[in-house]
C-alpha cells in the first residue's frame, strides 16, 4: 500500500541581489566540484558537472531566494546531469575506473593505497547511497536539503545514508570497533 | 537532525580535499550566451503571492488558536531543555554542538525562562537531560569532548528539578541519551558512543551493559511506556527495542528517522520529527500523520517529545541562527512558541508524579486532509490509513484502531468495520481477506460475513503477505545488523499454523506472489524467486539494474517499478528474466521522487511526479499487462493505493476517495 499524496505548492520569494553570482561562484564552486567527484567517482567529471550546474542555475539566478536556496538548486542540476551522462554514456563504469588510473601518484604510497581503498569503497555504493553520503557527510547538508536535491523523500535518504555509511564502514574498517 | 557521521567524512574529505580546483579558470570560462542573460523580474506578482499568502496564515491561525487548556494531573508544570549558543556553522565534529550546553527551564505557558547548570566553568556542557518519573529530579549527561578525533566523554549527573543537589551517578565515562524508567528505579544510557546500552539504578550502584547481538549505533534511548522496555535508535535509522534484562531484543522494521521520536504516555502513538517533518505515527512508526511541515525559513524539526498527559508535543524548531521549543497539540491544532534561552535543544515536559488523569486516552492524530478535485468522498468516520480492493469491494486499513472498514464501491457506503489483530498490510486469496499487524498477529476475514473466522501470531516483524500456491506466505524482516537475513513464512490458511520457515538473505522487504512462484524483494534491488514445491529459495537472487525498485503481480507476471528512471519492467514469473521494459517518459519521473504503480482491473495505473511537486507535474500511465503497452493518461492524483471498481482510491483523513479512471490527454 502507498503513501498518501502529499502535494503543496511553495510561493516563490523575491531574487537575491543581482551581482552575487560571482560571489557566489567563487565561493562554493570548489566544494560542488568535490562533492560530485565523490557522488560520480570521477574526479574529472565532478568539475565538469559543477560547471555546467552552475551555468544553469545562473540562467535562473532571479528565481532564489537565498544562496542557500541557490546551492540546492547547483547541487540538484549537477545531480541530474550526472544521472543523464550516465544514461548517455554506457562506458560509465569504465569512466569510474579510469579516473582511479588517473589519481596522481603522490610520495606517500601508503597514503595512494588508502585512497584507491576509499575510491573502491566508494563506488561499491549504490549512486543514491554515493549521493546521500557525499551530500551529507562532506557537503554538510541536512536529509531535508538531500532529498530536494535528489528528488526523494527525506526518509529515503535517510535509508540510503544509513546504508551506504555502514557500506563504507564495513569496507574501511574491517575491524568494526575503531 | 542528522549528524555527520565523522569517520565518514573524515575519509571523504581525505580523497578529495587535495583535489585542485582552478575556480577563477571554471568561472571565466563559464558558458555564455542565454545562459547569462538574466530573467525578467518577477517581484510584483510574487510580492502579492507572499501578502496573500500571510494574510491567509493571519486568518488560520486567528481561527485555530486557542486558549490554553489547564493543566492535566499528571502534567508538570516545567519544561527543560538544553540552551547553548547557536552553532557557528555546520559543525565539523562534535564540540560544536555541545559547547557551552547548559540546562534551562521555562514553565509551561513560556514564562520563568532560567539556567539551571554553569558546567561551563568547569570546561563542560550539559546535555541530555531526562525527568524522574515523579518529577522531582533531572538526570543529564555532564559532557567533554577529547581528543583530535573529538571523541565525546560524559558523565551520567542527576540534580533536583530547581537545580539543587548536584551529584554524579555511576563511573561510566562515556554516558549520553539517558533516560528514567517508568518505575523510577533504573536509568537507561549509551556507552562509548553508540556502541553499547547500558542500566543503572537511579538510586546509584554499579553499570550493567544489557548485551545483545544487534548493538551498533544506538541513540534515542526512551522507556516504552508503562513496561521494562527501552526503545532506542540503532544507526540512525532503525527504531529497536529490548527488556531491561536483556531479553526480547526487536527491531521496528519500520523507521527511517533521525532518533528524534517519542512513544506516547498511552503507548498507542509515537511522534517522529524527521528532518523537515514533524509526525505522529502508529506504535510501530507506521502510517505517518504529518502534523507539521517545516517550510522556510525553518531547517528542521527536532527533538520531539510528549507532555505526561499526551495531551501535547513539545519540540524544537530551527531556522537561521534560531532554535526554539514549540508546542503543539497531536491533532496538529494549537501551534504555539515557548520560546528559549539560546539555542535549544532536547526539550521535555515534567512530569507530576500523580497518576494519569482518569478519562478516554488522547484522541489518536488524524490531520485534516483535504478532498483532491473530482474525487468522491466517501466518509469513514475514522482513521483511513490505506486502501485495497478484493471481493468486489474497497478495504479500508484503520491503524489507530486496528481495524478495516469495508466500502461497498456499488453504493459508496460503509458496509462494515472489521476489528482484526493487526492491520499493517493486507492481502486476499483462497477465498478471505488477510491482515497482518507488525507485532505478528494475522488475521482471517471472511469476506461473505465480514467475520474474523481466525487469528494467529506468527512472531514479530511481520512486513509483508501474499497469497498463492495455496498457502499464505509472511515475511518476517532481519531483526538486527548482524544478519541481513529474513524468514519467509508459509501459512497453513486453514489452520493459521506455519508449515514452513524459509531463510532469505540480502534484507528482504516485501513478498509477492505470482503464478507458480513466490518472488520477495531485497533491499530494493535485487529479487529472490521461492519454489513452493520446495519450499526453498530457488536458484540465485537476480540483481536489478537500478536500486530503488517496488514490485507487484499483474496479468500473470511479475512487476518491477524503477524509481531511479521511471521503467516498469515485466518479468518472468518462473526464470525472473525481464521480458519488456516500458519507459515511462523516465527522465521526467527519474528526476523526481515519486514513481510508483499498482494493479487494476486488467490494467496497471503508474504515476510519477517530482518530489512534492504540485499536481500539474504529475504523470500517469495506463499499462495493458498483456501487451506492455503504455498510454499517457490525465492524472487525478497521486498517492493512490489501489485500483479497482472501475476506479482509483486514495485513503485519507477520515475517508477513501474515489476517483473514476483516468482518461487520455486529448480525448475530447
């Protein structure tokens, strides 16, 4: 049995000031950027993807109440971009593996080891599990933020939060008692 | 309110925060074009939309406001809360969200706001604060954070209601979530973050760590009302429970949530905030009422609570450097601010000592819900929690009072309500309807007298039901971390007895039965066939592309829902191949969050839609189950839980509604 419609409509607020989006830009591109590296185990795509978004969200600029609406919306476009690419491009999978190919080599092979096992931890994870955990656990945002984002309930975030940290858990520390 | 998880993010941030990113370069070579042309202002139009918005908002609240009711005798008349400054931001670790945690108090009616604690003089902060059962004293967590890790400390304190008498209870050293039991002789607590749940006599002597497998991630911890039984979240999202003894140990296979929730005085309601969403819900967490929404410039909704009497929720709301305790009644009326000292948190009423005013329990939450256009009301007089068709009439679920109304869909009348054991789900075949209730109690209905013909219990966690091959099949969840494994039970209709317990691996969720097979469903993604000649799994589970799935039986084969692109699949009922997939427009459906479908009379409705997308968004599909074939239709809703009559249904409030099927775009 389903759940019962829940429909409400959201008045639109005023625009925030126009010569913001610069601001704006420079301020959060990075962690968009990174953040989709982690949603898409890609490191190229993931700026890729948080340009694009961000170009969009420009043409919309007026429609944002608040940066934080602004951020959401960044987040959300890049969300469905990468879901798109995904659907256009069957080579997915080989993309995500040539990104690992691709991590520079750094002096410290212990360091590139623990990496790589993130990296391989990461991409066990389901995209909507990837998604809420890179969301919420290096974006910092709230379930509530996550599922306007991805266009889910908050109580499937949640869900998919919970199971792709005791994923990662499970993969990153064997031991369980760290 | 979701944390992070901080060894999550440390590894997250340890794999990309080196990552250059060359920001000045993205931007400068940012797309042009239409892309940075910017759009016509809309201010005026929605400048009137908010004016009318509020004088709307001015005109409900005058309406519904109420005055305050004098307080029941079980109700004390304080309510304390821990008050620290607002978080700088989104905290990166732990200290953030204690520092500088003091106890306050604020009467009821929100006057005599005062600080009861200053720990931190002494470098601490007070948290987690829970009342004795007869009101007189407060336990609460004295906490530190240590470490490079930010690895939190504390020590169990109780005091006197006003403050007074300041001592430290027990040696646990790493004490949070304690909670008095209803009794008053023990207090419940988590050890070393999470990790363990522990009891100690109020009146003080030694720890005993109550042991069981499923132990991981444990916060939330409460008392069931009236019992020995500690109610606790375990990693975040599952709701858990276990007798003080260490016995009976259970999971809610319901959830998710955040751990702010709190079963009622009665024992028969919980109330969940859920990020964005304040709710009340069956014992079990089940059926949600929303009694509240947290819309802007609100974040979140949080740390719920009851009073003694359950006549009212108290709980904080968060906006923008605000956190403030609110209350309001479980009928979702009487919305009102108590206000606070600070940054609240963790608000909970006192109790009065005296027992529980004499009179009818509170009255279960039922939330106005409003009629959706073209839709026939049909009036239960009570709880409508969700609808199936079986026998030619509507089955109506009732969870606030266990029972399910019978809807004759030839008059749109009432025809009977059926008391039965449990009501979670329900099923038809071999000539009855079939209820199971979460605590494991199934129920026999006979669809010729309405009566309940025969009842069992068959263990808690029941999920699920099917009918087919004869027999009755009920899935039973895993009921801890440690194992991801299910019991599928078969039923003997007749006699109700289980004949046969079948194991199934990879958290089964839900059971489905279709020709000669029983097929359940596994953490939304993959499928596992049962072989009733056998009355074993049959072969390997068969993994679906994508990981957010639904299914049902119809027209002789096995449904598959794609949430994540908006496909329904048809399957093979014998080999579980997937025979044709029907895209429904996927990229639209795909990025929103509603997609789903159930059977009808030779048909299949599907619908999907944005997320909390107003009606225009949605989208609706008739599918021929024979031919596969789709055809866009006009949609009337969405939320709909069964087809049949000719109709949809959607239960709600207080009433099913009809809906007539819906026709093509443009048909004229």
């Amino acid at each position: 049995m389903g759940e019962e419609a829940e429909l409400q409509v959201t008045a639109p607020e005023p625009g925030i000031s126009a010569g913001s989006f610069d601001d704006f830009f420079r301020d959060r591109f990075a962690k968009v950027a990174r953040t989709m590296m982690l949603v898409t185990g890609d490191f190229d795509a993931g700026e890729e993807l948080a340009q694009e978004a961000f170009a969009r969200t420009f043409a919309r600029w007026d429609r944002f109440a608040t940066l934080e609406h602004a951020t959401n919306s960044v987040f959300a476009v890049a969300w469905n971009l990468a879901r798109s690419r995904r659907r256009r491009d069957s080579r997915a999978k080989r993309a995500a593996g040539r990104a690992a190919a691709e991590m520079p080599p750094t002096d410290e092979t212990a360091r590139v080891n623990e990496r790589m096992v993130i990296l391989a931890a990461l991409r066990e994870l389901s995209r909507r599990q990837r998604a809420c955990v890179a969301l919420v656990d290096y974006a910092g945002m709230s379930d509530r933020e996550v599922a306007e984002i991805l266009g889910m309930r908050p109580p499937t975030v949640r869900v998919h939060l919970a199971r792709g940290r005791a994923r990662l858990r499970e993969a990153l520390r064997p031991g369980g008692d760290e | 309110m979701i944390e992070r998880d901080t060894f999550v993010a440390a590894r997250l941030s340890s794999l990309v925060d080196d990552r250059p990113v060359d920001v000045d370069e993205r931007l400068r070579t940012l797309p042009q074009g239409p892309t940075r042309i910017r759009p016509r202002r809309l201010v005026p139009i929605l400048t009137a939309l908010l004016v009318a918005a509020a004088a709307i908002g001015l005109l409900v609240w005058a309406f519904t406001a109420s005055p305050r009711r004098e307080p029941a005798s079980n109700r004390g008349d304080l309510i304390v809360y821990v008050t620290s400054e607002p978080p700088v931001s989104v905290p990166r670790h732990g200290f953030a969200r204690f520092a500088g945690s003091e106890l306050a108090v604020v009467r009821a009616n929100g006057s005599g706001r005062r600080v009861l604690t200053h720990l931190g003089d002494r470098g601490l902060a007070a948290i987690d604060p829970a009342w004795s059962p007869d009101g007189r004293r407060i336990v609460f967590v004295a906490a530190r954070v240590v470490g490079s890790e930010a690895r939190l400390e504390g020590t169990l304190e109780v005091m006197n209601a006003d403050g007074s008498g300041l001592h430290r209870l027990g040696t646990a050293t790493t004490a949070a979530d304690p909670a008095w039991s209803p009794d008053g002789g023990l207090i419940a607590f988590t050890q070393d973050d999470g990790a363990a749940l522990a009891v100690i006599p109020s009146a003080g002597g030694p720890e005993r760590v109550i042991d069981y497998r499923g132990r991981h991630g444990i916060s939330g911890v409460t008392w069931f009302p009236g019992t020995n039984t500690i109610g606790f979240v375990e990693d975040g999202v599952f709701v858990a429970m276990i007798d003080a003894d260490g016995a009976a140990y259970r999971r809610l296979p319901t959830g998710p949530h955040e751990g702010s929730f709190a079963w009622s005085p009665d024992g028969r309601q919980a109330v969940v905030a859920a990020g964005d969403e304040l709710v009340v819900t069956a014992l079990d967490l089940t059926r949600r009422r929303v009694l509240l929404r947290c819309e802007r410039p609100c974040r979140n909704l949080g740390d719920p609570v009851w009073s003694p009497d359950g006549r009212s929720i108290v709980f904080v709301r968060q906006t923008a450097g605000r956190s403030v305790v609110e209350e309001i009644r479980p009928d979702g009326s009487g919305l009102r601010s108590l206000g606070a000292t600070g940054w609240a948190r963790s608000p909970r009423w006192q109790p009065s000592g005296r027992p529980p005013a004499a009179g009818p329990p509170p009255t279960p939450a039922i939330i106005p819900f409003t009629a959706p256009r073209g839709a026939t009301k049909i009036e239960l007089g009570r709880g409508a929690s969700a609808a199936a068709c079986g026998f030619g009439s509507v089955w109506v679920t009732n969870l606030p009072d266990v029972s399910v109304q019978r809807v004759d869909p030839s008059t749109n009348r009432m025809v009977a309500t059926i008391p039965v054991r449990g009501v979670e789900s329900m099923a038809f075949g071999g000539g009855s309807a079939w209820t199971a209730g979460i605590n494991g109690t199934l129920s026999r209905i006979d669809p010729s007298t309405n009566a309940v013909t025969g009842t069992s219990s068959v263990g808690y966690g029941t999920e699920s039901l099917t009918y087919g091959s004869g027999s009755l099949w009920v899935l039973q969840l895993p009921t801890s971390d440690v194992s991801d494994a299910g019991d599928l039970l078969r039923i003997d209709p007749a006699t109700l007895r289980v004949t046969a317990r079948i194991t199934v691996h990879g958290y089964p969720h839900s059971v489905v039965a279709v020709g000669p097979s029983i097929w359940v469903l596994q953490d939304f993604d993959a499928i596992q066939r049962v072989d009733p000649a056998t009355n074993g799994v049959a072969g390997a589970s068969i993994q679906m592309q994508d990981r957010d799935t639904s299914m049902f039986a119809a027209g002789g084969s096995l449904w598959i829902t794609s949430q994540e692109t908006g496909d329904l699949l048809k399957i093979d009922p014998v080999t579980g191949r997937i025979v044709r997939l029907i895209p429904l427009n996927g990229e639209e459906v795909a990025s929103g969050g509603n997609f789903a479908a159930v059977p009808g009379d030779g048909v299949i409705w599907a619908y999907g839609s944005r997320c909390c997308a107003p009606l225009p968004l949605a989208r609706m599909w008739r599918v021929d189950p024979t031919t596969a074939t789709a055809r866009r239709v006009h949609p009337p809703t969405g939320g709909f839980t069964a087809a049949g009559a000719g109709s949809l249904w959607l239960a709600g409030g207080s009433a099913v509604y009809r809906f007539p099927e819906p026709s093509p775009p443009h048909s004229g």
